[in-house]
C-alpha cells in the first residue's frame, strides 16, 4: 500500500500554543514509517517546516503520491503532544487544500485522543486514531481500513452515527526499531532544542529512549497517551543515535517525558562525539549519576519543580520526597557539570512569592535559571481538566481554552500575542 504520512506546515498566530516553534523531527511520523516499511509499504513522509512546503504544496506532492492513506499529525511532534496548540486549523487547512486526492484520511495526535467525535468533525478526515499512533496505523495498511470495526483505538463515522472502538492505544515502544531520517532533514535541522549556552554548531536532532511517565502529576497531559512508562532497548537508541552522528548532528535532545537515570545509556553517550539536553525531575537524581550526565554530553536539563512548598507539591501529586532545600543544593550540583540547567516553577495557590523571588535569586546566584512562575492550561487530558469539569466531552477543549484566557491577565513568556478565543482561532477552517 502506498501511504503519506504529514507533518504540516505550522502556524501559532494568537495560539496559546506552549511549545517551542521551531521545526523539530515528527517522531511520532518516523516511527509509523519504520513499521510501515518493515511490514513493506511504499510511505512518503513530508514535514512542511523541514521540507520548506506550504500547506498547498504538501498537499500537491501527496497527491502526486497518490497514496491509498494519508495520516496528518495534529500537534507537531510526539515531544509536544503534552502541550499542543487547542486549535485544529492547520490541519484543517491542509485536508481541505488535499481534498479527495489522498485516499483515506487520517488523523493522529491529542486532540482525537481525547476528543475522538470533535476531532472528526472538525477536521472532516474520515478516521482518527486515540492515542499512540504507529502500531495503529501499521494495522490499517495491513487490511484495517476494510474493516475499521475490527481496529481498536479508532473513530469513524458509520452513516450519520460515529463509531467509536475503544480507548487510547499504547504501543510496546521498547523494540521500536531505530528510526530513520532524511539527510535533508537532519542538515535543515539547526534548531537546538533548549539549548542556551551558546549558539548551535551544527544541525540538533530529536530521540526517544523512553516513553510515558511512572508518575501522575494534576497538571500534565498523559491520561490519553505516552501515560505508562517503557524503556526502549538500548541497542536500538544507539543505533539511532549513530545514524544521526554519521549525518551530521552535534546536538540530540531527547524527548522523554522523563529522563529518568541510565547508567549504560550514559556511558554509551559519553563515548559518542553529541551533545544532548533532556527534561527530568532533579529529586530522581543522585549526585554521581548528575556527574555522569554532564561528563556523557549532557548540555541542558530541564527540571520540574513546579512549586516551592511541600504541601504545593502535594496538591499537584508530586510524589516528591526531597525537601525545597533538597532540591536546590542537587539543581546547584548539576550546574557544576552541565552548562545549562533550569527549574520550571507553575503559579500554584499558596505559594509566597516572597519566597519563590528569594529562591529564584538563590539559583541564579549559582548560575542555575528558574522562571517566573506561570499559570498553566488544563489540557482535556489532564487529572487537573477531570478535577474541575469532569470527563472531557465535545466542548473539552473550548471549555478549558476560555478558562484559561478568563482567569489570567498575563501569559508565558514565549506567547508574543494575547492568545485568541478558540471559535476564532477554528473560524476559518472548523466552520461552526
């Protein structure tokens, strides 16, 4: 079977968006092609940023394609699934350029994986798949489209019924083959993502080692994918990860939900010529093992905090057993060996921002960088959005867009652009 599978050519204007918008390799694309080819499909995969295509001119390649399955990605790549763009716009865009020249359309991502019946409509795609998505579209190609029925984790409409088989897929993820990338790609690919001691030499790149998370904290988005933890096996990371040196990359930043400490991982990389930047959680890490990543390449870590008190920690289910103090003195130890290393705090109830000014001071004191704690979305899959609503219906995402923009006066820094009502943002493209 011939299949496309789609990263569009993204656009944020007046998005809450929190992500970083630089382009980034679509793991979640390269790992349904990898299983695609094994299983021997013909697959032609596009990213628009990477590519340098507009959305109209991804939608003429594919089409010059002509594949039986087209897959569109609805967040732009698994590293931001957690924190997508609440729109579906640029989605929308590309299918309504491709028209009927893709075969089957399907869409992947958060937004189907929570919302399953408001994603269909709104992107007008004739199936979505819930949750992780490579195994999943692996079987359509391998018969499931004629008989969408029988496919678990998927939506589709069935005459004037929608047709729902089951909740959120989630892959075995640890025999994930190594994934393969366009040379192209990787050499268009300068961004280093949060990296900040010192301009990119040489093209960066994305990995995954792990997948999902051991812990449950209120306000993270993992309650409809990558939510169990899985190892990938070591052999096959390496295998990526040489691959990507052989093309050129300097830099790899992985993008674990938690990078949680590998001693053999670590080794291996220490005795590779890449650096790499990861996001964890400092407590989980003792003081020879953070030696370990810096000398291993580590360049940039990205600790959650969140907040400064215990009983704040409580109440966002931290699990967290070191002390304020605690958690200081290790984030000050990893500044030691690696040249980048910040805290990120969340505006929590409670906490004194007396406190959180003099601790802030501390850290930058040591060179370590803490942000000035912000409010956060309740994404539709979070235990936060089933705290305050309950379980996410077809107005998930508009419910907690307009809570969001109603009960701040000031956003994240990255956002330029006070974020626009959710009807605007899908005006154009999700016509009411």
């Amino acid at each position: 079977m011939r299949i496309a599978l789609v990263n569009p050519t993204w656009s944020f204007e007046n998005s809450i968006y929190f992500g970083c918008r630089s382009p980034h390799l679509p793991i979640e694309l390269g790992a349904c092609k990898v299983l695609l080819e094994r299983a021997g499909h013909a697959v032609l995969m596009l990213d628009g940023a990477l590519d340098g295509l507009s959305l109209t001119a991804l939608a003429e390649r594919v089409a010059e394609f002509a594949p039986g399955m087209t897959v569109v990605t609805t967040a732009p790549t698994y590293l931001f699934w957690r924190c997508a763009q609440p729109e579906l716009r640029v989605p929308r865009a590309f299918l309504d350029a491709l028209g009927d020249r893709g075969g089957r359309t399907v869409a992947v991502g958060p937004h189907g994986s929570v919302t399953p019946e408001t994603t269909l409509t709104k992107l007008a795609c004739d199936i979505v798949v819930r949750g992780e998505c490579e195994e999943v579209v692996t079987r359509l190609a391998e018969g499931g489209l004629a008989r969408l029925d029988a496919v678990p984790a998927l939506a589709f409409r069935d005459g004037p019924e929608t047709v729902v088989t089951g909740g959120p897929a989630a892959t075995g993820f640890v025999d994930l083959p190594a994934l393969s990338w366009p040379d192209a790609w990787v050499a268009r690919h300068a961004h280093h993502h949060h990296r900040f001691d010192r301009a990119p030499e040489g093209p960066g790149a994305e990995v995954e080692a792990s997948r999902g998370c051991p812990y449950s904290c209120t306000f993270c988005a993992k309650i409809d994918f990558r939510d169990k933890y899985r190892r990938r096996a070591l052999p096959h990371i390496l295998e990526e990860v040489d691959r990507l040196i052989a093309q050129g990359a300097t830099y790899l930043y992985f993008i674990d939900e938690i990078f949680l400490p590998q001693k053999p991982l670590l080794e291996a990389l220490a005795a590779r010529k890449v650096e790499f930047g990861v996001q964890t959680r400092i407590d989980l890490w003792k003081p020879d093992m953070l030696d370990l990543l810096g000398a291993a390449g580590c360049v940039s870590i990205e600790a959650g905090v969140e907040s400064l008190t215990e009983a704040g920690r409580a109440m966002l289910d931290k699990n967290c057993r070191a002390s304020t103090d605690d958690l200081a003195e290790r984030l000050i130890h990893a500044r030691r060996s690696v040249p980048f290393v910040q805290a990120n705090l969340i505006k929590v109830a409670g906490d004194d921002p007396e406190l959180v000014a003099a601790w802030r001071d501390r850290l930058r004191a040591a060179g370590v960088w803490a942000n000035d704690p912000v409010p956060l979305y309740p994404y539709p899959s979070s235990p936060d959005y089933r705290r305050l609503w309950g379980e996410p219906d077809g107005e998930a995402w508009e419910r907690a867009h307009a809570h969001y923009l109603g009960q701040f006066d000031r956003f994240s820094d990255i956002q330029e652009e006070r974020p626009a009502p959710l009807r605007e943002l899908e005006a154009a493209c999700c016509p009411a």
